[in-house]
C-alpha cells in the first residue's frame, strides 16, 4: 500500500539519507544504508545486478529516484514501474490462467522436484502476463496457531521443511526469470487484530507477536536464510507488530537481521498499512511506498532484483489487463493434477477399502463433492471465509484466491469414471439433508399399473428403509437411504479460511453428523477432506465402517480428477502431513489475542506412511573437519559463507518389503546435545523416494553447518554445540527405523 506522506528532511538528516558513503554510517538511523556499497555483504551471484543498478541510478536526478521508489514510472530512462502480484497459485485474479495448488499443498507431496516444478510453472505465467514480481511462495503464516486464516498459504509450521521449501520456491520463481517476493517478515501468525489503524504506537491493533531471540532465529528467521540464499529478490514486511513495533518499522528486523545477518541485498516492501510514517519506515528498513525520506541504497534495493532475473533482456511481454485474452496456460494442468494427487494422505485404509476398481454403485454425500452454485470462482475479500464451502473447495480467498479458468469437482471426475466402468452412480450433494424424499412416494394405483425394478406391486424395506424398492432405482432420498445397498460410500467434507479473520472451528458438526450417519448405513464409507490447515477428525476416525481417509489441502484445478487418481489407484497417495492433527481443540494450547507470545519453536508432526519399509543400514561420513564451533566466513547474501559448507553425511539403505511398488518419504531427525536446548528431535532432511516391491536404495541426507547448529544467544551467532548427537531416520518422527550417534567438540 502507498501512503502518501510528506514530510521536511531536516538538515541534520540530509547527509545520513543521501550519502553514499564507503562505510556503514555510525548513526543508528539508517545503519546499514551503505552495506552494498561498502563491501560489508560479499555479493558474489549479485555482483553483476548491483553494478547495473548502480549505472542505471547513475543517469537519475533525485527526483527520478524518488519516483522510482514510489512505484512510479521514469519516463526518461524508459523505466516502467514493477508490477507486483500475488500470489503461489497464479497470478492473482487473471483470466485464462492455470488455478494452481495452494501453497501447502504442494508441500504435502514432500517431493523437492514437484515443488520447484509448480513454482518454475507460476512463474512461467507471471512471465507471460507482464508481471515482473511474484508475491510468493509465502512462509509466514507459519503455523503457531491452527486457527490461523492463511494457514493454506504457509510451507509447513516446521521450520526447515518449510525452509526448503520456501528455497526452492525462490530460486525456481527466480530461474524464469520473475523477481521472487517472500513473505511475510515476520511472525504474521494471526489475522485476528492484524489490521494496522496507521499508528505505529497503537496499542490495540495491529496485534504483536512477542518473542526471544532464540525463537526469533531458530523457527520464524530459519525459512528465510534459504529464500535468501536460493535468490529471492523481495520481501514483505507484515503489517503486523512484532515485540512491540510494527514490522515495516521494525529496525531490528530489517536492518539488523534481514539486511544484516542474512545479507539481504533487495527490496523491502510493505503489505497494506503496514507502513505508519514515512520517517518511521525509512529508518526501519523499508525501501519501497510513499516516502520523502530515501537514499541511494533504497533506490539500488529497488531495482537490484529486476537485473538479478535479467528482466532488462527485453524478452518479457508487454503486461496486460487481468481481462485481456492472453493464454498462458500450457500444459500446467497436467503439473495441477500431478501435484494434486501427490499430496494426497492416506490416512486410513482397512479391510482394502482402497484402491476402488469399478464397484457396482458408489454413494456420493457432501457439498464438497460437487459445484457451487455460481463458479468456480468467488469475490476477492480480506474479511475471512469459512468455516466450510458449499461446493468443491480447491482453492484459498483472500491475496492467495485462486483464479480458475475450469475447475473440475469430484462429481464431475465421478461421472465420467463410472460412464466407463458401468458403476451406478447416486449422490446428495448437501452437508444437511433432512428430506425424507424428494421423488413423491408411488401411491396404491401406481403400484398396481407400474412396475419398479424387480418389484411388482408389493413395497419392500430393503434398500434404504421405508418405502423403498429393493432391486431399483427408486430408493429413499437420505443419506441413510442412499448409504444402504451402495458397495462404496463417498463423503466429501471440507474447512475453509481466508485473509482478514481466523478459523472459528477446527472440526463442523453438520459435517461429523453427515459422515456418522452414512457410515451408521453403509460398511465401505471412505471420506475424502480438504482443509486449509488441521482438521480434527476424533468423531468418525476409528469408526470401523469408515474404511479410508483421505486428507489433503487445497488442490486448485484438477481437484477432481487427482483425488479421483488416488481413490482409483492410478496414482499412490504418498503425501505426508505438514502439521499435527490433535485430537481436541485444547490439545494445540494457543489462543487468539492481542498480545502474542509464540514460544514454541517446533511442531512435531504424526506422519502416516504406506510403504512397508525396512532400514537396515545407517551410516555417517564426516566431509569437513569441523574446527569452529561458530561459522568464521565472510558475511554474504545468506549469511555467513560456510554457514552453508556441507559437513556431514548420512546415508542409509531402504528396503521395500511390502508387495507393492511405492514411495517413501524417508526422513531424517536429529537430536542435539542438552548444550543447544532444542526440541526432543528436528527435522534435518527428507527425500522421496520411489521403491520397487521387493527392492531396495540408498539415500543420502548431506548436513550443512547450518542443520547443527541452534542460536548462542549470548555470542549473537549460530554454533555447533559440544556433545553427543543422535541422526535417526524413518517414515516419520514417530516411527525411527535406524540411528548412529556422533559426539563433535572436545
């Protein structure tokens, strides 16, 4: 949001903001406004970009600059101002594009190669719409509370698989050649309070998020070191406070840790409100909105990202119009299908409930299985949504609304699977249907001149109870009715949220009634659900005729058709959840509030897992002697330069002794030393793996310095602690197959 604030530069500052001085300046105002000038920030893959941008600025007048902040254009120098969109799905609110996966779903397929395929695949339609920034992939809503509006945009509450995640985004977006804008920065956790009133002092809205610098670095700051390191040439500042002082103001964050400590060489920009005055956000760090107060460094930051991505080539299309017919589609429906069928979790599969190969009659019940009534598409708004959807839910509202062109529903996949199998298909699209019939019920003369299936004239209880006619079509409209002589029961149910207003349920009783009284009539119910973030499921999960579930997030396009992949076993459902289902509400201990204090620094996640697996080897290889407890490299764009050097090795020998072939998340935990304080164990690398029944293969987990080490709050810097370490690898973190320990220090 631009704010149009002027203010007079004082004299005293004028100096401070316009010099470009070969040092960092001594005044706490504005301290690192000559980092890129001064060499204080190795630039290597950045050099080249902030040479450009430095001649490019070179031909300016002050003025030009200032517009050139601003988000104007610069006539002259044939300068047209960036056109920044969000967001991880597509380019937000256009026609004729491709309606992506959201964000966390394609985290659920834990496949790095399927992660930076979608987000190459965005970028291409950035790319060819005329848009030179992409406002994505998003890190932060992180995941403190499951109640969280824009949980479905975050990469995972984990921090490092939410990290790489968020590098690969960045560096795929970036290799299109569209500028990459990660967000938010930092600790935007809730929408509840978020809204900024346009004072940096309020102290009612917006909310704050207070927490210590160990949380700071190790669970929120984490991400960002690999959007950063991987290319990212953006960032978003929240509109939120954190310890007190709005983000886009917030000097500690951008210039002392982001600028600073990550070597930051971009543009700060700000979300809505989040900039509260001009002289505020100027010295905070912020780079770009309306401002009087500006330096040269601004104005590099400014345009740094767009030679960093080559978009001087003069290759990009011209932008156009969110309405004007410009294709860009491709092939991307196939990545949406894939991606979407991929992140599919089985949470639940007895009694060979899944794969289906063509039942003689499927059940179909809940709103989430067929079309809205106006669609697929619905109004933009930052004032929340939810709790549920009544139509297929494949995509988020808010700054990450999915466009769709098409949107094809389970119902529809459905149909076009039983036309060719010969299934019968029935189904009630409705989360409450209370209808005894619709079809009006035969009276003694129709029973007598009509004939109904296999039943002439006498009315049987079979079927769905009542009135019924066992043998035919003509059953009760109920869900009990319909559930009865079905060979397979379909439930789809779904939780939705947006932008502006958190969750106000983490399970709905319509739809817990709906799923219990169907599995109450029929033996084979499976139940398919698509949620922006946890779902608690305690009511039905160990019914014993609820057979299978399937859980996942938000799909986009080909919704149906990938969860018809799954439920037919065209593609196997080797998701892996990103966050923890609890078993009540109260089990998540977090509330909504003005005064936040997110002191947790890990979520342990419960992963189910499909492939019967069998680790019969772990083993380590030491690559670097590790003579430093704290990193001694020169400070780049990532940080410290070794902070990233690859130390340490596992590697490990997975044998598929199950009677399918599979995939297999493979992942790895580390336990640290009491020194660092960290969690029972951490996330420190996963691979997805394809295994033959019967076959086996070899995954390696190459550790960086990065991966062993927690935040020496007292030193300021990142360290090896001193003691013994335990690597264990497993389907999950709850279910470890094999482990070695290794002590490092004296």
């Amino acid at each position: 949001m631009k704010l149009s604030l002027v203010h007079v530069i004082g004299a005293f500052l004028l100096p401070v903001v316009l010099a470009q001085s070969k040092r960092a300046t001594n005044s706490s105002s504005f301290s690192t406004t000559g980092l890129l000038s001064s060499g204080a920030v190795a630039l290597g893959d950045w050099d080249a970009a902030y040479q450009k941008a430095v001649g490019f600025l070179g031909q300016m007048t002050n003025e030009q600059k200032l517009s050139l902040i601003t988000g104007s254009d610069v006539d002259a120098l044939n300068w047209t101002a960036l056109v920044m969109k969000d967001g991880t799905q597509g380019p937000n609110v256009y026609n004729y594009e491709t309606g992506f996966s959201e964000g966390s779903a394609i985290v659920y397929t834990w496949d790095k190669n399927l992660i930076s395929t979608q987000f190459s695949a965005v970028a291409a339609e950035f790319y060819d719409k005329g848009i030179q920034v992409a406002q994505a992939p998003t890190s932060q809503t992180l995941g403190r509370t499951p109640w969280s509006g824009r949980l479905v945009e975050g990469l995972s509450p984990d921090s490092y698989l939410n990290g790489i995640a968020f590098g690969l985004g960045a560096k795929a977006i970036s290799d299109v050649g569209v500028i990459s804008c990660g967000k938010h920065f930092l600790l935007n956790e809730q929408e509840t309070n978020r809204q900024s009133s346009g004072s940096s002092t309020s102290d009612v809205a917006p909310y704050t998020s207070n927490v210590d610098d160990k949380t700071l670095h190790e669970t929120y700051m984490f991400p960002f070191y690999d959007g950063i390191k991987n290319g990212m040439g953006t960032v978003m500042c929240a509109m939120t406070k954190v310890n007190g002082t709005l983000s886009c103001e917030n000097e500690n964050l951008l210039q002392e840790l982001l600028k600073t400590e990550i070597g930051f060489p971009g543009m700060v920009t700000p979300d809505v409100n989040g900039q509260g005055t001009a002289y505020g956000s100027a010295q905070g760090g912020l780079d770009y909105g309306s401002s009087s107060y500006w330096s040269n460094a601004t104005a590099i930051r400014n345009v740094i990202g767009y030679f960093y991505v080559n978009l001087n080539n003069g290759s990009q299309p011209a932008s156009v119009s969110t309405s004007a017919y410009v294709d860009v589609r491709g092939n991307h429906s196939q990545v949406v299908r894939t991606t979407g069928s991929v992140g599919m979790v089985l949470l639940k599969n007895t009694n060979n409930a899944l794969p289906l190969s063509k039942p003689l009659s499927i059940a179909i019940f809940g709103a989430h299985a067929g079309s809205i009534m106006v669609g697929p598409n619905y109004p933009f708004t930052v004032l929340g949504s939810g709790p549920v959807y009544q139509g297929h839910l494949a995509g988020a509202s808010g700054s990450e609304t999915t466009s769709f062109s098409i949107l094809v529903t389970p119902h529809y996949a459905l149909t076009t699977k039983a036309l060719a199998d010969g299934t019968m298909l029935r189904w009630i699209l409705n989360d409450t249907y209370t209808a005894e019939a619709i079809a009006p019920i035969p009276t003694k003369r129709d029973l007598d001149t009509t004939t109904y299936g296999n039943d002439t004239g006498s009315s049987s209880s079979g079927g769905g109870g009542g009135d019924s006619f066992s043998g035919g079509t003509w059953l009760t409209q109920t869900y009990a009715g319909y559930a009865t002589d079905a060979s397979v029961c379909l439930v789809f149910i779904n939780a939705m949220s947006g932008e502006g207003a958190d969750r106000t349920e983490l399970r709905n009783t319509d739809q817990d009634t709906m799923v219990n009284t169907v599995a109450a009539n029929c033996n084979n119910t499976v139940v398919v659900l698509n949620t922006v973030g946890p779902r608690i499921l305690d009511s039905w999960i160990e019914n014993e005729n609820v057979t299978a579930i399937l859980y996942g997030s938000l799909l986009g396009e080909q919704s149906g058709n990938s969860i018809i992949d799954v439920l037919y076993g065209d593609v196997n459902p080797s998701g892996r959840l990103i966050h923890t289902i609890a078993k009540n509400e109260s089990d998540y201990n977090v509330l909504r509030q003005i005064q936040c204090n997110p002191t947790l620094r890990i979520w342990v996640r419960f992963i189910v897992h499909n492939v019967q697996l069998l680790l019969r080897h772990c083993h380590h290889h030491q690559r670097n002697r590790i003579r430093m407890a704290y990193p001694t490299g020169i400070l780049a764009v990532g940080g410290k330069t070794d902070f990233w050097d690859e130390i340490f090795t596992v590697n490990v020998t997975i044998n598929n002794t199950g009677s399918l072939d599979g995939n297999e998340v493979a992942q790895l935990y580390v336990e640290f030393p009491d020194e660092a304080d960290a969690p029972v164990r951490s996330l420190r690398g996963f691979e997805k793996v394809l295994i033959a029944s019967g076959a086996s293969t070899k995954v390696d987990f190459a550790l960086r310095r990065r991966d062993l080490s927690y935040w020496d709050v007292v030193a300021q810097d990142w360290k090896i602690a001193t003691g013994e370490y335990t690597f264990s690898v497993g389907a999950s973190s709850r279910d470890l197959r094999a482990n070695i320990t290794m002590t490092l220090g004296s």
